[in-house]
C-alpha cells in the first residue's frame, strides 16, 4: 500500500517529527511506501516528499494557497492513503486539496490542533467538515478523545491509537559514570505553560529542605521567551538558582543518560480549553529505562501512567506534586517497584505494537 504523511515537520528531535518517523519506518517494514506532505524536512529523506506551507498565516502564503493545493492534490494521486497528523489546519488543507477525488484520508488526532476553538466559528466549521469526510478517526488517547467531544465535536467511530517509545534505545544501562554529580529529578519538555512548570518548580521548592542534595534539571526548548524569563525568575525569587538547571538541545544519548540517572521524571502538563497535553511520550521514555514518573490528571499522562504502579498522577497543586516526590524519594522499595514496572508499561507501547495498530488500521 503507498502512504501519504500529512505532518507539520520531520524533526526528530521534537515530537511530531519523532512520532511520522518513527511511524512510517514501521510502515516501510511491512511493506508498505511511504511519502511526506511536510513544511519542513530533512535534506537526507530519501523518501518522496513535497514541502509546502501549511499555514497560511502570512498575505503571501494565502495568495499563493491555491498553488499549494494544487501540489498536494497532484501529490496524493500517488497514494492509496493519506495519514493526515491533527487537524488544523492539515486535514482542512488536505481535504480542500482532495474535493472530488476518492484519496482516502485518515486523521490521527494528537492535541491541541485537534481541537475545536472558542469564538472561531469560521475555523470550526472547517474543522467539523475535515472530520466528516475522513474515512477514519485515530484518536492518541481516551483523554484526547474527551477534550475533542468536550471541544465541540464527536468523533463517534473514532479508534485509539497512541504514540510508542523506543524500547531499544530507551532502556536501563548500568554504568559507574553519573550525568551529573548530584541526585536529580528530571523533566524533559519545552519550556512553555502547557508543560505546566509554573507548577512544579514551587513543588520541587516545597521539599529542597527535606532533600538539600537535590537538583531539578529541566530539559527543553527555550524559544517561548516570555514565559521562559517567568518561569527563570520564580526560580530566582524561590531561591532556587544553584537547584534548577536549564539545558537545551541536548543529544538523545545524553538524555538517556538523563533518564536512567534521575531519581524522579516529573512533568506536570495542564489542561486549557485551548490547549492539551494529548500523550506524553517522554513518561513512556522515562520509565523505559526504569525511572518512576510523576504526571497530572486529566491530562494524556493518564494513558502513559497508572496510578501506584509505574508513577504516580497528582492534581495540579504544589502541595500534592510535591507529596508525589517525597513518597518516591523517600521509599527506594517504592521508587524501585516503580521503575521496574515502567519498563513493562513501555513495552506495551513499542513502535512495533503501534505500527501493527496502523497497518490495522490504514
């Protein structure tokens, strides 16, 4: 079967890219080809691809939407399938692109784009019409599920298929070699309010007394600079600035190193009315290399964690994420269970799994 990848990039550093690459090897590996409809994309794809503007948030970009329907609507007439990531704008675009042609589109929901908005009536009449014509919905986790209906739209026949983890890299490695010369709680997101810092920093301030050899390194993007210089001056106004390490662009061998030398993984995502948290791959990376996470509820964590068993779930409260850390730091009994039922919690979302979902469902 040939496939088309509708997704906004192909950086396999950031979650999208990640999640198309890693879905269209699996692909590949049952035989299938396999082209991209992306913005943005490596110079060694060796598969087909058409770059192109998604968006069109510029005069120019919309003068020259029309040519860029016409590229996709040639593109796709290569393909049997089109795999369309989110919904705004992608599945709008790729079904503009696709009107009286029978190229059968399946959205995979992710988030936040998948969303219908408040106040936008012109935008959510497009969203509700991209839904409707998809031949399928996958949707990433029952609480995206949820927040879409509660949104405004409800994908009835919708199927869960969620994102997977790397188990083969993602793993425990034994080495008398430490990352970082002190113990450490570990967080591995983009530095902006969804991730919810705003919230864990004062949690992790509530326990330094209990645990003064304690750092928090933070790993993640820093290109959201306003609430970047808020979040590094609660840090400076808690006290906090020889705890809290800020680290970007970071290799992934590096994080993994990160990963199985932290005593906690925390990220604590909050849920908006406009903006969710739809997975988490990075608590399924985590607990892969047998480290303990904590994530909040109503929240995508719920797919990745399970309360008491390879993490805990906590209510978006300082006070409760820092009773989450204490029970972890303070119990290595607990804190050991709990790695070690990461690891099997990750192995049921590896890629392999996830990709059979696909060539399930596609």
């Amino acid at each position: 079967m040939r496939i088309a990848i509708v997704v906004d990039n192909l950086n396999p550093n950031v979650g999208w890219g990640r999640l198309a690459l890693k879905v269209a090897q699996g692909l590949k590996e049952r035989g299938n080809e396999i082209g991209f409809i992306v913005e943005k994309a490596p110079a060694d794809l060796s598969d087909p691809c058409l770059k192109v503007h998604l968006r069109t948030s510029s005069r120019k970009k919309v003068l020259r939407f029309p040519i860029t329907l016409w590229k996709i609507r040639k593109f796709i007439n290569n393909y049997d399938v089109v795999l369309c990531y989110d919904v705004n704008p992608n599945a709008i675009v790729l079904n503009l692109a696709n009107l009286w042609q029978k190229r059968k589109i399946v959205i995979h929901a992710l988030a936040t784009y998948s969303l219908l908005g408040r106040g936008t009536v012109f935008r959510n009449f497009f969203m509700r019409w991209a839904y409707r014509r998809a031949k399928k919905v996958l949707v990433v986790s029952e609480f995206t599920k949820r927040e879409i209906i509660r949104s405004g739209y409800n994908p009835k026949r919708a199927l869960i298929v969620p994102v997977g983890v790397d188990v083969d890299f993602f793993r425990p490695i034994k080495s008398d070699e430490r990352i970082l010369g002190d113990r450490f709680i570990l967080t591995v997101g983009a530095v902006k309010p969804r991730k919810g810092y705003h919230l864990s920093i004062p949690a992790f301030k509530l326990i330094t007394d209990e645990f003064p050899d304690l750092k928090h390194v933070i790993i993640g993007y820093q290109s959201m600079v306003s609430y970047v210089n808020e979040i590094k001056n609660m840090v400076a106004k808690l006290g906090l600035r020889d705890r809290v390490i800020f680290l970007q662009n970071i290799s992934d061998e590096d994080i993994l190193k990160y990963y199985n030398d932290a005593e906690l993984f925390l990220m604590t995502s909050t849920t908006d009315p406009d903006s969710i948290e739809g997975f988490g791959m990075v608590y399924l990376e985590a607990g892969a290399c047998g480290t303990p996470v904590v994530g909040a509820y109503n929240t995508g964590a719920e797919a990745a964690i399970l309360d008491n068993v390879n993490g805990l779930l906590v209510n978006h409260e300082p006070g409760d994420i820092a009773r989450a850390m204490r029970k972890i730091l303070s119990d290595k009994d607990v804190a050991d269970r709990m790695g070690q039922e990461g690891i099997k919690r990750a192995q049921e979302f590896s890629w392999s799994r996830v990709a059979d979902l696909y060539s399930k469902y596609l």
